[in-house]
C-alpha cells in the first residue's frame, strides 16, 4: 500500500472545528522541490527549503487531511530531551547534544505554535506539562532504572515517586514506582499539526488527499506520480515514514507498525476529583510494549497500546483491549467507554535508528522516528534540508542512530511475531 488508508477517524481531529482541506492536485506540475508527506517531517523541510532558498518553488503532497492523518493521531507526548532509547549514559557528550538539538527544535514548534495562535486568535492546546513514566513490575522497574541512569548522567532534573505518591498524583494504584521529568510538551496533536501546516509560506504549495503513487527518475528530474497529474522536480524528499518503502526506498530497514489509541468521554467532575490531584498529566510506559496514558485538559482519559504488524486490528478488538488496559488502572472508570478510539501507522526499524539522507541524485528521505517522532520528526526535516544545502550538520546517524538491516519476507514477519510475543510475556504486567 503506497500510504495509509485508516479505517477510524482520528479521535484528536474529531474534537476540532471542522477544516476546510486544500485542493487534490488535478494536473501536471513543475516544482523545484516536491515534499511527500505533511507531517512533523515535511512541514519542517517545507518550511526550512523556503527559509534556505525563498524563490524556490516547494510542494507538498498528502494522501489525507492536515490533522485527519498519521502526524494528528499520536498521544501528544513532544519530549523536549531525546528519548530513552536514545540514551546511553556512557556518552555524555552524544547525549548532550542530542538534548540540545531536541530542546532548540521544541522551542521552534512552541514559537510557531504561539505566532498562529497571535495571527488567528485561537487557542492550541500545548503546554509544558512534564512525563510520568511508571512501571508496575520487575520487567518495567529495570527499565525506569536505565531511564533514572540516562537523566542523572546527562544531569536532568526528575523527581522519584512511590506507589503511594503516584497514586495521589494519578488517581491509580496500578503502579509501583515511577519518575517524573519536567522536560516534556503534552499536546492535542492534530491542532498543533494544523497550526505548523498554516505557518507554511505562500510559496508553498500543499496538496491534500493526494498520494504519490510511484517515483522515477526522468532525465535529471524525479517523477511523481499522483491520481490527478504528475510532479516533475529537481528534488525529492521522501517524509511518508514508513510509506517510503512502498515507493520503492527503504523497503529493507523500515516497518509500518500500527498501534491504538482510545479518548473517553470528558468526565463528571465528581469523578475527576477522586481521579488524583494532577489535572493534566501524560505518563510514558518503561516497557516498550507498554501503555501511554493521559488524563487530558477537558477531563478526558487517553491510552494508547498494543501493536501490530503493518495492518491495523479490527475495531472491536482495538475497543475491548483498551478499555481492559484503562480499566485495570482505573477501576473507577469500569462504566466509562470511549467516544473514538483509532489507529495510526509508526516508521518501525529494528534498532530505533531513523532512514535519512540523501538516497539516490537529488533524492533525500528522512524516516523511521519510531514511536516519538513529533519533535525528533520536525528536526530531522530541518537538519535533512541544511544537508542538501551543503550546510554543516551535526552527525545524525552518530547521534541519533542509523537503521539497520532487516530480513525480507516471510522471514521478517516471523521475527516480528515471536520478538513481540516473548516480549509481551515479558512484560505482560505492564501491558
Ligand atoms: C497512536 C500513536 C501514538 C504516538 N504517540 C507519539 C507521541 O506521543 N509522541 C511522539 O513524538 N510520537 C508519537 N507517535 C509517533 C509519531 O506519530 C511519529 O513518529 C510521527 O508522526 C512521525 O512524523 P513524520 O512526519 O515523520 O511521519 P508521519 O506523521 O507518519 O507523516 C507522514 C505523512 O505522509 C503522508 N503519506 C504517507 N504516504 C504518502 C504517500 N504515498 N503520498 C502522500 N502522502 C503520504 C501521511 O498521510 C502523513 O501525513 C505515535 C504514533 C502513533 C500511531
């Protein structure tokens, strides 16, 4: 499939009024630079090829809407620190850079986030709120150990708290032990999606419901091929994440990964009270397999859990399994189902390094953010551009990793199936 076609809506884009898209293309163009992909990626490198080389023409494809598709339907979590599994205590150094850079880019979102919010009067939810991360067993306690490790070494604040003290926090007895950092955005995704796409300049041209379908080389020029016309362009940069395989780059180091999430209803107060003394809290699992919870600004509960491989699980299973997860650390909320529940498709590679660089003549992609790719995302769109501007760039696959190898098929797939259920044994009190 060359881009995703989701059979849930987003639960983020629900609650917003509604959006008028922009057009699909309907004939041939000639662009100095087409984007694929609307995201967290795309937008940036949009927004940097503009700021680099202002008469160049950009364009910008998207098979969905702004805020309907993948970029709009995480759990809002923006780490303004590399994430965990990125972080190594023996390289200080690594770490520290990598924090800054995350930290700057942060800042660039929160800037732009403000300016739309200046120009149009409206309000985006996105706040320094800070993370929980909590882990309910021994699989997840020596997680939140290196987790500890990772911020003591890089000298990051955090504070240690107790079953008793998260309980008072979070309304939940489910975990054990946990940690709260400061250094983290609690967003509704699919606004702040939409207010980076609306600081796009007007040399930008931005295509929705309009998936590239195929890429070739013609001459000195890329090819792209859409429903409505064709794309010719000097360069090409790939931001479709896990798509990119299906146009035929990156098809031996990236994985669509589907994973789910569940808004409730907003809560009557009486019932928020006895819910914890934390309003508007986000807590991150220890277990990679583990669940991501909130309790939202509008008193609402989100989870987010379970996977599965390139194509998403069938909606009553996604409803059941969620509402089992939330309710097990949320017994109170036993009669509380959800008003949407979806999926949305991860740039999955084996060893969490990112697919980026120039690929082929003219030809850059960068992919593969994992599970945490709203701010690393809209970096490596950025540091993707200066590179093909021949600017200095820091050394990403040094710091942030570098996609590795991966069998092909059947043999993948059978991999992916026996790791995912060893490790959901392993961890199954943190599920
Ligand atoms: C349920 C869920 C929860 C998550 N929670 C978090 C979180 O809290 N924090 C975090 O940092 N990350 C989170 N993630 C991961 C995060 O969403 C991604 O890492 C991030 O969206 C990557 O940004 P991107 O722009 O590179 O790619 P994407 O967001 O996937 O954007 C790619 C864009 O390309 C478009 N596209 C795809 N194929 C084509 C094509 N052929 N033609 C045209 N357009 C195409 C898609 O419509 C999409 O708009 C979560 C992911 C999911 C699914």
């Amino acid at each position: 499939m060359s881009h995703p076609n989701y059979q849930l809506d987003c639960g983020w884009n629900a609650l917003l009024a509604p959006r008028v898209p922009r057009p699909a293309l309907q004939q041939d163009l000639d662009t100095d630079v087409a984007i694929i992909g609307a995201g967290w990626t795309g937008i940036a490198a949009a927004r940097r090829w503009q700021e680099l080389s202002p008469g160049d023409s950009v364009t910008l494809l998207d098979s969905s809407e702004i805020g309907e598709g993948n970029p709009g339907r995480n759990s809002g979590f923006l780490l303004s620190i590399a994430l965990a599994e990125d972080a190594n205590p023996s390289q200080l150094e690594r770490m520290a850079l990598c924090n800054r850079l995350t930290g700057d880019t942060m800042a660039q979102i929160m800037a732009d986030v403000e300016r739309y919010c200046a120009q149009t009067g409206e309000t985006v939810d996105l706040q320094r709120t800070g993370t929980y991360r909590a882990a309910a067993s021994s699989a997840g306690l020596r997680s939140l150990n290196n987790y500890r490790a990772f911020l003591q070494a890089a000298g990051l604040p955090f504070t240690e708290l107790d079953r008793n003290a998260l309980r008072e926090r979070l309304g939940s007895n489910f975990y054990a032990e946990g940690l709260y950092s400061p250094d983290c955005y609690l967003a509704q995704p699919a606004a702040v999606i939409r207010a980076l796409a609306a600081q796009l300049s007007k040399d930008t041209q931005l295509f929705e419901n309009t998936p590239a379908l195929e890429i070739t080389r013609v001459g000195q020029r890329w090819r792209v091929k859409t429903p409505g016309g064709h794309v010719s362009c000097r360069q090409l940069i790939l931001a479709n994440n896990a798509f990119a395989k299906d146009l035929g780059i990156g098809g031996s180091r990236l994985v669509a990964m589907y994973t789910f999430a569940g808004l409730t209803p907003p809560l009557a107060a009486a019932q928020l009270d006895a819910l914890g003394t934390d309003a508007n809290w986000g807590l991150l699992p220890t277990h990679r397999l583990g669940s991501t919870l909130r309790r939202t600004v509008d008193g609402r509960f989100m989870i987010r859990s379970m996977h599965s491989y390139e194509k998403e699980l069938p909606r009553a299973h996604i409803e059941t399994e969620l509402a089992r997860r939330l309710h097990s650390r949320f017994p109170s909320l036993r009669q509380t189902g959800f008003d949407k529940v979806w999926g949305g498709a991860v740039g999955f590679t084996y060893n969490g390094g990112a697919l980026w660089g120039e690929v082929k003549p003219n030809l850059h992609i960068s992919a593969g953010c994992n599970g945490g790719g709203t701010v690393k995302g809209t970096l490596l769109g950025r540091l993707l551009v200066d590179k093909a501007h021949g600017l200095d760039v820091p050394d990403v696959p040094r710091l942030f990793g570098s996609a590795s190898w991966m069998p092909p098929e059947p043999l993948r797939v059978i991999g992916f199936k026996f790791a995912s259920t060893l490790e959901s044994w392993q961890g199954r009190h943190e599920l």
